[in-house]
C-alpha cells in the first residue's frame, strides 16, 4: 500500500536574496526603476507587493549619485544576477508541488544503487 511521503497539493514561495548581485543589467524594457529606498528590504518588501515584480536590486549609496537607493524591479522572470558590489538582488523562487509516495514492498529483494 502506497503511503504519503512528501506530498504537497500547491506551489510553494519563496525569495532569494544575493548580497553584491545584479540582475537588471540587460533587463531593458522588463525592468523599471520602482522608486528610492534607504533599505534593500524595503526595496524588496515593495517588489513582493507588487503583483507582477519577481526579481528586484537595490543600489546602496556607494554606486553614485544617479543610482543610489535606486530600486528596480523585473517582470520577466529572467534570473542571471552578475556580481557587482553595491548592490543587493533578490527573486521569486517557485517551487510545484510534491507527489513523493513510499510502500513497503517485502518481496522485492534489495535493489544495489537504492537507499534502504
């Protein structure tokens, strides 16, 4: 008899947050610049909010005047974050569900290769 194991009937959330990443570059016309913010978790805090943001970076002061605290957001899904320091980047990770069921089977012999 089959028996849940891991078993989960929706996707599950969750974010991801690189410290010295960005991921705007190259978002061209699938990312906008949200708003200033003196936090990255202000900045993603606005981006879970939004309903089409899943990905966001956040400038600190030391990338010069024209982007400091600059908050932009992505929506099209792309996630290829290049390390740069000042910055601070973040993503929507979903995960499907799972359907991982067990059952003791006591006349099959042991299989080399399978956990026990």
């Amino acid at each position: 008899q089959w028996k849940p194991f891991n078993v989960s009937s929706k996707n599950s959330t969750e974010w991801i947050v690189e410290q010295s990443a960005n991921d705007i570059e190259g978002g061209g016309k699938n990312s906008f610049v949200n708003s200033t913010y003196k936090s990255w978790e202000e900045c993603e805090a606005m981006c879970k909010a939004n309903g089409t943001c899943n990905a966001w970076t956040w400038h600190d002061k030391n990338t010069g005047t024209k982007w400091a605290y600059k908050c932009v957001f992505r929506y099209d899904g792309v996630w290829k974050p290049k390390a740069e320091n000042d910055h601070v980047s973040g993503y929507k990770k979903v995960t499907s569900p799972r359907n991982i069921y067990v059952a003791d089977l006591p006349e099959v012999a042991a299989v080399p290769g399978l956990r026990e």
